[in-house]
C-alpha cells in the first residue's frame, strides 16, 4: 500500500509534504480544497474527524498534527536522515523546536483568519488580527535568537525542522511582519527556494 498525504495549499501541511518529498518514500497527495470547505466533507472527517490538514494514511492507520508525521516519516525512512533520530538528546531538542511551531507559533497565526475557533464576538476576533503582527514577531525572535543554531535550525542538518519553519514562515507576509528582519530564517528560505525537491513540492500544490 502507498501512503497518502490528505494536504491543503498554502497551508502546514506544506511541512509535511516537504518531508515526505525528501524521505524517498513512494507516497501519493491529495489535495483538499478549502475553497470549497472539502475539510468538512464526510468523507474528509472519516479521514480526519478534525476536519484539518495534514492527515497521512499509511498500512498501519491515519497520523495526523504535523510533529507526529514529521518523527514518524523521520524514524520510517532514517537514510533520509529527517530527524536525529539516533540521539535522544538531539530528537528530543528537534521535537521540542517542531512543537514550539505547532502549539504557539502556527496558533498565534491563527488568530487572524480563524478567531471564532475562540470568541463568538466580532469585536473579540477583529482585536485577535490586530494582535498577530506583534505575537508573529516575538515568535520568529524566539526562534532565531533561542532555537536557530544556523545555518540550519539544528546546526549543520538540513532537516524537518526546516521543513517546518519554512512552511510558517510563508504565512509572515500575510501577517505583516517583515521576514527579512530575521537573518537566519530569510538565509534558510534562500537556500530552501533554491532546492529542487522544495520547487518540486512547491509547484505541485
Ligand atoms: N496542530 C495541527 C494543526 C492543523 C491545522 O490547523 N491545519 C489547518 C491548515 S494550516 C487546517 O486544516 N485548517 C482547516 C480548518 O480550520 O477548517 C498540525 O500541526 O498538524
């Protein structure tokens, strides 16, 4: 069986369609179209009852949030060396950079399309937008000063962590944060933007 990546354009999944395009694994994408709210379809909620992306479907059963997928394809395909998957220390340093993205930094994000998941109010979510440009510039702080090590996220490996920063770092803009006041990330985007799997992935969403 091939395993298959439920994604969504311009969305996190990006992180782990990246993963997976640099695994070597044989995997197929399918896109789910939020123009069309196909997240809420039955058929998308059978795939993840969530109604998020990414979802991947492997022999053993659905994986999903992004640094569950991110270890799983890391330890599945080690040659592609993802993750420092041999080091418990260094995994654990990686886990903890790609949970930092997934439970502060990509909600702090989604407070500026998505402020009903917390408030009713319309007053409530149009001060929730106001707030991003500064939250979103505290976290790319924190992760360039407290994380980046250079001139990837964890040294010397390109990796998943990467894979992952990238992907956030493609929402600043939308957010209204300059992403050039950050040297590490704007450098690491440089050379991802020049990588042919990237383009590759890029152009397929
Ligand atoms: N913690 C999850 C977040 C997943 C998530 O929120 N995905 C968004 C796209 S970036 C989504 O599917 N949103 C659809 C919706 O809210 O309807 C992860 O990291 O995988």
């Amino acid at each position: 069986m091939t395993m298959t990546l439920f994604y969504a354009a311009n969305s996190c999944s990006l992180a782990s369609h990246l993963a997976l395009a640099h695994s070597g694994a044989t995997y197929s994408a399918r896109k789910v179209d939020f123009t069309k709210s196909e997240q809420r379809t039955p058929e998308y909620l059978a795939v993840n009852p969530k109604g998020r992306v990414p979802a991947l479907v492997t022999e053993r059963g659905i994986i999903t949030e992004n640094p569950a997928i991110l270890a799983y394809v890391a330890q599945r395909f080690p040659a592609a060396k993802l993750l420092p998957v041999d080091d418990v220390y260094l995994f654990a340093q990686a886990q903890s950079f790609n949970s930092y993205l997934a439970s502060t930094v990509h909600v702090a994000h989604a407070h500026r399309y998505r402020g009903a998941r917390w408030s009713d109010d319309p007053a409530a979510h149009e001060s929730m937008r106001r707030k991003v440009p500064e939250t979103m510039t505290a976290c790319f702080q924190q992760i360039e000063s407290d994380y980046f090590q250079g001139p990837f996220v964890l040294g010397d490996q390109y990796s998943a962590c990467d894979m992952y920063v990238f992907t956030i770092s493609q929402w600043l803009e939308g957010d209204e944060v300059d992403v050039n006041q950050f040297a590490k990330v704007s450098a690491l985007r440089k050379w991802m933007f020049a990588n042919p799997v990237v383009q590759q992935v890029l152009q397929s969403q």
